[in-house]
C-alpha cells in the first residue's frame, strides 16, 4: 500500500506534470502584470498569460492521456493548479471590476463544496470521484474565455462586460449544481454497501 503512494523521479518529472508545475508558475506573473496594468500592451500581455495557462491546461490532460502517462501525482495537481489558476484570475478582475466579486463568492462556495465533500467521502467512505465531469470542463472553457476577453478588452462596455460576467457565473452555478448531484449519488451509493 505505501508503496503505490511512493513517488518515482519519472512521475514528478512527466510532462504532464511539469505543465502543471509551469502553470501555476504563471500565477503571479498573470498577477503582477493584471494589476499593475496601465496600457493596452499590459493588458494584451496578461490575457497571453491567461491563455497561456490555458493551453497548457489542456496540453498536460492531453499528453497526460493519450501517452499514457496519467500519474497519481498528477490527479492531485492538476485540480489544483486549475482552481489556484481561476481564483488568481477573478481575484485580480475583482480589484478592477466591482461585479466580479459575485463570481468569486460563487466560485468561492462551489470550491468550498467540492473540496470539504471530497474530502468527507474519501476518509469516511474511501470513495472519491475520478476526475472532472464534462460539465466542469465546460464551465472551466467559459470561464477562461469570458476572462480572457474581459482582460484583452478593459474598455469594454460596462452591459456588455456584465452580461459575459453573468453567462460564466451562470455555467458555473450549472457545474455547482450538477457536481452536487454527482457527489449525493456517490454518498447514496456508499450508504447502500453497509
């Protein structure tokens, strides 16, 4: 049994991982160049950071599964360069844009939700779901396009902004609401083995 936790320099050092490591690299970098943006090239260089991570998100899945190199390691990290990648992200907007701290708070709660259940159905049922759904992956998709254009454009129209602040908001509450569904399906079925 520990020997399965036990992690080889091949694991660490695959590709897929090391996209990880990169990823969350660029957290600060996104950061520091968002907030302290003041002109057009600033905000044209953040959102290359935005799109930049996500690529390389999808690269590690990518490599990661079509040349078998799917790591344990890797379903750790992953979830969480993604999740530490968007919180980075609505953080730095919230400064600037008032609306986008709904979004947070969303995000905020949903995150919230999926970890502490996670984590109560693997000590207490050791069950856990084996990666993200179609709909996280959809909402993750909207989310990083919506922010994408929100940074490349800083000047868009303020009903225009909201609206794309509303569509991603409402494609995660979707993604919150499908993934609870997931986890009390999982919680019955645990119920039913005793």
């Amino acid at each position: 049994m520990k020997s399965s936790m036990k992690l080889t320099k091949k694991e660490i050092f695959s590709i897929p991982n090391i996209l990880c490591y990169f990823r969350i690299l660029l957290i600060p970098v996104f950061m520091i160049s968002y907030i302290n943006a003041k002109e057009t090239r600033d905000y044209y260089f953040a959102a290359f950071i935005v799109l930049l991570s996500g690529l390389t998100d999808f690269a590690d899945g990518f490599i990661a599964r079509h040349f078998n190199m799917v790591t344990e390691l890797g379903k750790a990290i992953d979830p969480v360069a993604d999740k530490l990648s968007q919180a980075a992200i609505v953080i730095s907007l919230m400064i600037r844009i008032e609306p986008m701290r709904w979004l947070f708070l969303l995000f905020a709660v949903k995150e919230l939700f999926m970890g502490i259940t996670s984590i109560v159905l693997l000590t207490k049922h050791n069950t856990k779901m084996d990666g993200a759904k179609w709909f996280g992956k959809v909402s993750t998709f909207v989310f990083y396009t919506v922010m994408f254009i929100i940074i490349v454009f800083p000047s868009l129209d303020v009903g225009v902004r909201n609206i794309l602040i509303l569509i991603s908001g409402l494609f995660l509450l979707l993604a919150f609401l499908l993934y609870a569904q997931v986890f009390l399906k999982m919680y019955q079925e645990t119920q039913k083995k005793k």
